[in-house]
C-alpha cells in the first residue's frame, strides 16, 4: 500500500475529528451543549482503551492466553463502585474547581504546592512510557502497511536510524501538533473541552467498529465461525494451552496484581480522570457510565482471543502478535479492511495521546512552572499585563517537552518490550495515587505529610523496582544494579527487593511499592498534626455531601482584600473578559461604580479563588490571592472546634429548637391556668363580699329587732309578734344561705351515682311547681306549668334534680319582669332525652352572660338593674347536678327578650 | 440520598411523606437508594469474586461447551451478568421524557 495513500486517510481522519470538534464548540457557543449527555460521557471514558487494547491485547492473548483480560476485567468490578467513588470525586472536584488528579491531591492536603509536584513528577513519569507505545503502535502498523509485509520488526535496528528518516519522530511530531490544537486552543476556567470529548467519543464509536468488524471477518471470512475455530485450535497443543486457566499456564498472584492495578488505573490514570473529573458535566451521568463502559469494555474484548487464535493458526506461535489485528486481513488480501485497521488503531493512539498529553500539560503548568513563575518573579498586584496567553505558551511548550521524552523513551527503551508490558510499568505508577486519593477522600485525619511521604516512597520504589530495569537494560545505567544490588548491596535489588523472590516483576514491584505507599501513608498520618487549611480541605473532601446545599454557613476563614487587587489579579490570570463575568454575576453593580478602595468579603475572595484555581490550579491560586488578602490567623485547634461544631451545632440548634417550643407551649399553658386563677381569686373575692353583704343584712336587721324587743319590755304584743316573725324569717334566710354554700361543697365532692333511683319526672315537676307556687303568687307573677301528659322516667337523685329545677325556678322569679311577671315551666321527651325548660320574660342575657352564666360566683350587674339579689351559687349548683346526672343545661336568650334555661336529661330505659 | 428525602419531606413539600418517615423508619428501609448502595456494594464483591484466580481456575480445565471453551464462554455470561445487574440498578435514568 502506498504511503500516501495512508497519510491521506490519516489526515483525512484527523480532519473529521477537527470538524467534529468545531461543530461542537459552534454549537456550544450558542448554548447547545453536546457533552452534556450521559452517552457521550461514557463513550469518551473509553479512551482507556488505547493502541494496547486494539494491538496488544492479541498480542498478549496469543502468547498467555487470558492474561490480557484483567486489564479490562478490573474496571468492570470497580465501575459498580463508581457511584460511591467517582460521584463523590466530581461532587468535590466541582465545588473545588480541580484541574488534574494533581491538583486533587495537592487541594485534598491543604493545596500544597509540594505535592502537586511530586504528583505531577510521578504522572510524567508513569505517563510518558504509556505514550511511547501508542507512538510504536502507529509506527509499527504504518511500516507493516507500507511494506506489505508482516515480517518481525523488533528494536535492533531501531537505534541505528537518524530521526529524521524515522516514522516514529514524524508521527509524534504529529501527535503533538494535534495535542496542541485541541487541548489548548483556550484557556477555559473550568478546563472543559467540549470538542475534545466528543471528538474522544467518536474515536471510542469508530476503532470499536472497526475492531468488531475485524473480529467478524477473521471468524466468518477466515474460518466457518467460532466453532471451526477453537477445533482447529484445539488440535494445536501449543495454541489450545492458551485457552485454559491452570497452574502452569497462569499465575495467580499476576492475575490478581493485574486486576487490583486496573481497578485504580481506570480513574488514577491522568487521562481517565480529565474525562471522568474534570470534563464531566453533571455527576449524574454516572449512573449512565457505571454500566455503559464495562459494556464498551466487554464488546471490545469479545473477539480479541479469537482473532490471537487464528493468528497464531495462520502465522505460526513466533509471528509479532501485537499486529495480527492489522496482518491477518493484509494477508487475506483486504486492503481496505486493513486501512481502516490502521486508521482505528490510529484512532485509539491519537484519542489517548491527546487527552493524556493535554493533561499533563495541565498539570506541568500548574504544579510546576506557576508556583516556580510564582516564587521567583514575584507579581506585584499592581502589574496589569494579561498572563493568560502566556498560560497557554506554557502549556504548548510542555506538551512538545512531553513528546520529546516520549520519543526518547520509545526510541531507547519501548522498542524492545511488547506493548502490554510498558503499559503495566504505567498502571504501577499511576496505582501510587490510590491511597493519598482514596484516603483523602473517605479518610479526614489523613495528613499532608502523610500524602507526601506515601507518595514519595511508593514513587522511588516503584521507579526502583519497574521503570528502572528497563532503563538499565537500555544501557543509561550499570547492569549491575539488577545483578549486585544498588551500591552492590544484594537486598536492593530491582527483581528482588529485599530478598524477596518467586514473584514475577510486576506483581514484585506493585508490592512493595504499593504496600510501603500505604503503610507510611497511614503511618505519618496518624502521628502528624494538620494545619487549619488542611483539616478545613480534609473536612470539604470527606464530607462533600453537607457542603453542597449550603456552603457559606460553613466557612470559617474570615479574609478580607482591596477589591482591585483581587481584580488585577484575575484580569491577569484568566482574562478580562471571564473577570467580568465573575465580578457582574457576583455584584449587580457596575464595575466602575466600585469606589477605590472597596473591601470585599471571604465570600467575593473563595469565589475569585475558586476561578483562579480552575485556570491555575489550587495551589498556585492560594499563594497569589494569599499575596493580596489580609487574613485572620486561626488556630488548629480553633479549626478542629469549629468543624466539628458545625454539625453538632445544627444537630444541637434543632433540639433546642424543639425544647423551646415545648417550653412556650408549657408558658402558655401555665399562663392561662394563672389567669383563670386569678380570675377565680377574683370571684372569690366578690363572692366573699356576696355572702358577707348578704349574711350583714339578716344579721343587722336581727341584731335591731333584738335590741328593740330587749329595750322595749312594754311593746304591744301585736310588734312583739311582728318583730319576732321578721327575726325568724331573717334566721331562716341565713340558714339558707349557710346550706346553699354547705350544698355547694358537698357536691364539688359528691359521687354522681349516689344513691341513684328511677325518677318520675311529672311528680317531680309538680313537686317543684308546688314548692315555688306560694313565691310567684306574692311576686304577683303569672306562673305557668305545661307537664308531659305520658310517664316519663330520669335516673339519679330526686332529691338532687328537685333542687336543681327549684334554682331554676328561683332565678326566673328573681329575674323576670316586674310587675307583670311570666314565668313558664315545661318538659316534654326529646329524642332519647327528656328536656326540662324554664322561661321567663326579664331582661336576658347578653352573649357574655350567657358564655360565663354557669360560672360559681358570678352575678351580673349593671346600672339600670342594680345589684341581682342571689349568692351567685345557684346556677353553678344546678349545672353540676345536671352534669353529674349524665345530662346538659343550656341558655337561649336575647338581651330584653327573657331567657330560657333548659335542662337535658337521658331517659331512664324500663 | 437519604438525608435529601428526609429534608425535603421535613420541609414540608412532602407532608405525608414525613409522617410515614417518622412512624416507620426504623421498620423498612429508608428509601431505594439506600437499598442500591447496599447491592451495589455487594455485587462489587460479588464480580471481584467472580474474576479472582482461585474461580477461574474451576472453570480453566480442558473442556468445551457449544465448541466453545468453557472458561471464554463463563467469562463472558459472568461479565455480561454484572453490566446486566449494575443496568438494573439504574434502569431508570437517564429519565424518559
């Protein structure tokens, strides 16, 4: 096939990713969003499938069998966590404005600027192998397509070519050219590159069509389907033993190492977290992802061990495996079908040096060139010169610097290992952030120190026991640190750290290095103290889920700064345009209406912070707004309080909360018990006065008559008569009285049913009219009495009820109209009630009389009708009966028009 | 997710929802999400189980099923069971309108 034919589908294809990614920001600017869709998110999570998944894979198949599995397997069984992890991860990163992976650790641990270093030190390192076999990937499937051959093509020669006649130094040239473009076309403040993912998310669509259709051809156009297959190879011992899972064929602990790195690969990778982190546009999506991409996964895998099967069949166990997916068509004479191989091989490369280039440069702009520009060009708030192209300057150069190791690391080292086999050195490394991000993120007492040191020493290790061999292979350093040990001590040794033996390298090395990382991680932690910055990032981190509803309750940094310093500061760093959006979404007042010299709050500041984090990171960003803020000093210890508080403070607030409620209600209560006391004092009171006055007059006129009658020996017996009738009428009339309080005692005590009979209700009455009769006729009033004709029966106290209904008729007599009194007694059944009523024809009541009528002492007075005369007991006496019978009394009355009182009574069944 | 409904019905935009909190949560379970979390932690154990060394070596001994090996063909149905299980959890978004 000729080259330029290749190349031009190549452009051709880089094209379409570029038209794709500017549709996507064309239409972003007019407020569509594309990413924001739960599909495209998962699609563009499959740039973890690189040129390893779509070359080496069957490379690794044909030489192991299913050991290229776990790679992929390993993400699937971490996705089902990825709502627990990855939500809580976006909800942070966010609320924080995270940039990178570094930017995370260096944030979670008080934004540290040293750990964004040894973070981003440890990404490149990781990193730039990984890269280095996409760069051999498209160069060995470029020679292989153009000299129409599948002949070994192995590393020896490799260093022998000058640069300039290599493919590799064009393609990465290239590759970093295209980086270039895509990542860092602006400097968003938010690091979203809308049309890099969804150009990522084509990419994902088209190399896993392709590689489905190779797998299809391989299966249906080479053989009759994969039960014609696996006969074949199972009569190829060589081959057959690749397809079982047994002692001698695979090894456990490098399965289960494989598994465990892969597990943390598939979010630490720099390039998976910038697309499940930093680009993710609503964390919901998660839901989506969580069982989208293991699907994505499951499909590009289904036939990577037939299509190593039928290579090896066809070409014999010592062909180059990792290009079988490209060979096997080339030799069945498809050309096209194999430049669509190439071109999604190519497309798994490019989509993954893309995303993993642009964010390490995010990351070497960040973490190490703005703290280094930071510290040693100090920027005066005052200086007014826009940084932002520069930003950008740096971050290009850094990608070139990037594609430089890169290509060293290729042409020195990676020309001579399988593709799968660099990969892994990468998966280790990357692996080292699992216990500061983790732990950080589930584990609050964790310690900047702790992260530091767990960092470091899981990163020399690592670096000692995998990168470090190959490099000494390569010939940098003395083959004599694998043979003799470091300094010729044999315990350091890179195969076999202290002495430990009978593991294969990598599981050796994601080992030691892995368990010494978490054990000083933990270790330092515990026996470090954090500062306040710290314990207040621990406490966003871990408990993200209480910050996102309302998070200025929970600040407790109190700054203050000039407002022009802190827009100088942004002007410089992100440009004057997003600074005025920032500063009008945050005032509604125009700029220059800010009188000089105006002080903003920790409110205005976290929020300039936060933006200035987003385009520089978080470390940076807090040593220039440091620069420019006065800051109340707090105490660890005050930090600690306070954090802690706050969520016992709301807890406690609301129990308090509810107890002084209680309490009101308890004071109203109370307060309206003392008020009817005071009330009942009062009637008291009066009804003491009542009864004196009442008792003073029979007394007065006693004690006269006596004294008369004492004086007067010779009165005429007709006035001694007459004088001693008004004594023992007057005597009656205070035992009365003294019986009516005695009767009034007795029945606040009494017990109802005391002595309870059937009780004829006619006799009753007419017992009652004929008690009162002789009253009405001195009164001169017309008394009427309209009596049930049937027998009806009550039940209780006769003598009880005759009382009650004499009250009644005594209150009529005492108040109905004078002269031409009417009085009026009647009863007739009711339903299952027997109603009683008294009417007379006086003054009435009003509706505040009638409310409080059967209240004990109470008599109404008013100008017009003087004093009533009465103790004020009857009608409270009469009420109690008739309650204690089982029964009601009600009053119907209209001031002027008379008063009915009428008392209800149950019917006594036979 | 919990502390999201019990807020929302504490705020009163679900009344009866608050009543039915106070009076019977601590019988059933507080909601479905809190229900989710619990599966989903368990089929992460479940598929890492699943793919660990020991299990595989059950089914890596010579055998087909279909002209298929047995241990390809477990992979596969394993893989396609957990993606199959975590969908379940959540069939419902993204939300149809």
């Amino acid at each position: 096939m000729s080259s330029s034919l290749i190349i031009a589908a190549a452009i051709a294809y880089i094209g379409l990713l570029f038209l794709i990614a500017y549709w996507t920001d064309r239409r972003s600017k007019r407020g569509i969003s594309t990413v924001n869709n739960p599909y495209i998110y998962a699609l563009s999570l499959a740039v973890y499938c690189t040129a390893w998944t779509f070359f080496g894979s069957v490379g690794k198949a044909a030489a192991a069998g299913i050991h290229f599995l776990p790679i992929y397997l390993g993400p699937t069984v971490s996705a089902v966590l990825w709502w627990f992890v990855l939500y809580k991860m976006i909800l942070v990163s966010k609320a924080q404005r995270i940039t990178s992976i570094a930017d995370f650790i260096s944030s979670r641990y008080g934004k540290s600027t040293l750990l964004g270093v040894i973070a981003t030190l440890l990404a490149i390192a990781s990193i730039v192998p990984y890269i280095s076999i996409q760069l051999k990937a498209i160069a060995v499937s470029y020679d292989i397509l153009t000299h129409e051959g599948v002949q070994a093509w192995s590393g020896e020669g490799l260093l022998a070519i000058p640069f300039y006649q290599d493919t590799a130094w064009y393609i990465a040239i290239a590759l970093a050219i295209f980086a270039i473009i895509f990542g860092t076309r602006n400097l968003d403040p938010n690091e979203r590159h809308e049309g890099l993912v969804v150009a990522v998310a084509f990419e994902s669509v088209f190399k896993l069509i392709v590689f489905l259709l190779v797998g299809i051809f391989v299966c249906y156009g080479l053989f009759n389907g994969f039960g014609d297959l696996f006969a074949q190879a199972q009569a190829v011992p060589e081959i057959a033993a690749t397809l079982f899972f047994d002692q001698e064929t695979v090894d456990g602990w490098y399965w289960f190492w494989l598994m465990l790195l892969s597990m943390f690969a598939i979010l630490l990778l720099p390039r998976q977290f910038h697309v499940a982190v930093v680009e993710n546009t609503n964390p919901e999506f998660v839901k989506t992802a969580t069982w989208l991409f293991p699907l994505y996964l499951f499909l590009i895998n289904i036939f990577v061990l037939p299509i190593a099967v039928s290579g090896s069949l066809l070409q014999g166990t010592a062909a180059n495996a990792d290009m079988f997916v490209l060979s096997l068509p080339l030799l069945a004479d498809q050309p096209f079908l194999s430049l669509l191989v190439a071109l999604g091989g190519f497309s798994a490369s490019t989509g993954m040096v893309i995303v993993a280039v642009t964010a390490l440069a995010i990351m070497i702009s960040n973490h190490l060139f703005m703290p280094a520009l930071i510290q040693y060009a100090p920027t005066s708030a005052r200086q007014t010169e826009d940084i932002t192209d520069r930003l950008l300057g740096i971050r290009r150069v850094s990608i070139v610097i990037i594609m430089l190791l890169t290509y060293g690391y290729f042409k020195f080292v990676s020309a001579s290992y399988g593709l799968v086999s660099i990969g892994l050195i990468s998966f280790a490394g990357v692996a080292q952030f699992a216990p500061a991000l983790l732990g950080g993120l589930f584990w609050k007492r964790a310690t900047r120190k702790g992260a530091v040191w767990g960092l470091s020493v899981g990163a020399i290790v690592w670096g000692f026991c995998l990168p470090l061999p190959t490099l000494v292979e390569a010939g940098f350093f003395p083959i004599s640190i694998i043979e003799e040990g470091l300094f010729g001590q044999a315990w350091l040794r890179p195969y076999t750290l202290f002495g430990m033996e009978g593991m294969d390298r990598l599981s050796h090395g994601a080992f030691w290095s892995l368990s010494l990382n978490t054990l000083t991680y933990v270790l330092v932690s515990i026996n470090t103290i954090p500062s306040p910055l710290e314990a207040y990032q621990a406490n966003v981190f871990v408990n993200i889920y209480d910050y996102l509803e309302d998070d200025s309750s929970h600040e407790v940094i109190r700054r203050t700064a000039r407002f022009e310093d802190v827009f100088h500061v942004l002007r410089r760093f992100i440009g004057i345009e997003k600074t005025e959006e920032i500063v009008q979404s945050f005032t509604s007042r125009a700029l220059r209406q800010l009188p000089p010299g105006t002080e903003v709050g920790e409110d205005f500041i976290s929020v300039a912070e936060r933006n200035l984090a987003g385009a520089i990171g978080a470390a940076s960003a807090k040593i220039i707004i440091n620069n420019i803020v006065q800051e109340e000093p707090i105490s660890i210890e005050e930090m600690l309080r306070i954090l802690d508080q706050t969520r016992e403070i709301v807890a406690y607030s609301k129990v308090v909360e509810a107890k002084s409620q209680e309490l009101e209600a308890t004071t109203q209560q109370l307060r309206t018990a003392n008020e009817q006391l005071q009330e009942l004092d009062e009637l008291k009171a009066d009804f003491i006065t009542t009864i004196t006055h009442e008792l003073r007059t029979p007394i007065t006129s006693i004690k006269s008559l006596a004294n008369i009658l004492a004086e007067n020996t010779d009165l005429p017996a007709a006035d001694k008569e007459k004088y001693l009738a008004i004594i023992v009428s007057e005597s009656a009339r205070i035992a009365r009285l003294v019986d009516q309080v005695l009767d009034w005692e007795k029945l606040q005590h009494a017990l109802p049913t005391n002595n309870a009979t059937r009780v004829a209700i006619r006799p009753l009455l007419e017992t009652a009219a004929a008690s009162i009769k002789p009253i009405m006729q001195e009164r001169q009033i017309d008394f009427a009495v309209q009596l049930p004709t049937n027998s009806l029966h009550g039940h209780g106290q006769r003598d009880q009820l005759l009382q009650a209904i004499l009250n009644l008729l005594s209150n009529a007599s005492k108040f109905c109209a004078s002269p031409n009194g009417q009085v009026q007694l009647a009863a007739k059944a009711v339903g299952r009630e027997i109603e009683i009523s008294v009417t007379d024809n006086g003054f009435g009541l009003s509706p505040h009389e009638m409310d409080n009528v059967f209240e004990k002492f109470t008599q109404f007075s008013d100008r017009e009708h003087g004093k009533p005369p009465g103790t004020g007991l009857g009608l409270a006496i009469t009420q109690t009966i008739v309650k204690q019978h089982g029964g009601r009394i009600l009053v119907e009355s209209s001031k002027g028009k008379g008063a009915t009182f009428l008392i209800y009574l149950p019917l006594s069944q036979d | 997710m919990v502390i999201n409904l019990r807020t929302s019905a504490a705020r009163g935009k679900d009344a009866g929802g608050a009543v039915w909190l106070l009076l019977f949560s601590h019988a059933i379970p507080l909601s479905m999400s809190n229900d989710r979390n619990a599966r989903l932690l368990t089929l992460a154990f479940v598929a890492f189980l699943l793919f660990t060394f020991p299990v595989l070596r059950i089914f890596g001994k010579d055998g087909f099923v279909f002209g298929l090996p047995v241990l390809y063909v477990y992979i596969c149905l394993a893989w396609l069971a957990i993606i199959g299980l975590v969908w379940y959890q959540f069939r419902d978004y993204p939300p149809r309108r």
